[in-house]
C-alpha cells in the first residue's frame, strides 16, 4: 500500500514538471540606420556624453504598461519589454548619433571623463492609449532632449520632441510596432535638431 501511494506522488510530481507555464513575450526596437551627415567644424572637435535616460518609475523596468480612458493604467500580463525603456532609448539615442558622426568622440554615461557637451535625454511618455471602448489604440512618445555645455553648465539647446501613431492591432504587438515607428521618428527629428546645431543654424 506505501508503495502505491510512493509511486502516486512521483506519478502527479513528474506530470506538474511537464506542465507548460504561461509564456510572456519579450519585445525590444530595432530602428532603421542613419546616414552620415556633413556638417561643419564645430561638433568635429567636440567630443559628447550622452547620458541614461531619466523617466518615471513605470519606464524604468520592463513592464508594458498601457492606459485606457483617460485614468486607468495597467500592464500587458503576457508582454514586456527586454529591456528598461529609459536603457532602450538610451541605447538607440547613443546608437543613431554614433551613426551620424558629427562629433570628435561619442561617450556613453558610464564614462568618467570630462567631456565638451552633454546630452541628457528625460522621456516623458512612451506608452500604448486605448479608448475606453477598447475599440481603437494609438501610441505616444514623447522625450524632452537637452545639449548642455559640460565646461559651464550652460544648456547650448533643448526641445522637446513628440510622435503620436496609430496602432494597427488593438494588442501589445501592435502596440511594440507603433512605438518602434514613433521612437525612429523622434530620433530623426532629433538628428535634424543636432546638425542644425553643429552647423550654427539655431
């Protein structure tokens, strides 16, 4: 008789190993590449530190979160990002002026040395709205960038830099697609923001 119920317990343990647990998606951006741009000799001989971005505490892990209305936010229980938005934006910001080679050195923020300019990213939305219907969605990003002169402190320029798209599917992959679509044109418009500056146009 102990040994039937020994051989039942083993039976229900190796059937509970094999159960499939919930699977959670993992979704990150993949931008498009800039073109090199020319520009005068001003950000040639400067060299930048490109700070992590600052954002509030529900950009800064990996939750998917998303509104609904006006007031009520949740987050997407099967989706989430792989990683941090504000690292993301980091990341993608460091990667499209790397591309672009209008300045002397690229520094990232983990950096100690002193470097001629700064800029510091504070991301103000980057979410997926849904109306209180449920029955249509768009995404928002916006990120207020600032290029601050490290010798003295002084902000060279600043903007703030919006994109709002249309979702095409009322889910959190629609949600990732329109999202990837705004962040590329924040960072394009910022690329056009950033040569204006180093070519004195501002």
């Amino acid at each position: 008789m102990l040994k039937s119920i020994n051989l039942f317990f083993l039976i229900a343990l190796l059937a509970g190993c094999s159960i499939k647990q919930p699977y959670i998606t993992e979704y990150n951006m993949e931008i498009e590449k800039f073109q090199k741009v020319q520009s005068s000799q001003i950000c040639k001989e400067k060299t930048l530190k490109i700070n992590q971005a600052f954002s509030d505490n529900t950009l800064m892990g990996t939750k998917m979160n998303y509104i609904v209305g006006k007031h009520k936010q949740y987050s997407f229980s099967k989706a989430r990002w792989s990683v941090p938005v504000n690292q993301m934006v980091t990341f993608h910001l460091n990667n499209m002026i790397n591309q672009l080679d209008i300045f002397k050195n690229i520094q990232s923020y983990k950096s100690i040395a002193k470097d001629d300019y700064i800029l510091q990213s504070d991301i103000i939305d980057f979410k997926q709205y849904f109306s209180e219907e449920l029955d249509s969605s768009y995404v928002k990003a916006v990120i207020h960038i600032s290029l601050i002169d490290d010798q003295t402190n002084n902000i060279i320029d600043s903007r703030t830099f919006s994109s709002k798209v249309k979702s095409e599917t009322l889910d959190s992959y629609g949600g990732v697609k329109s999202l990837n679509e705004a962040l590329f044109n924040i960072l394009k418009d910022t690329s056009f923001w950033l040569e204006d500056i180093c070519n004195n146009k501002n």
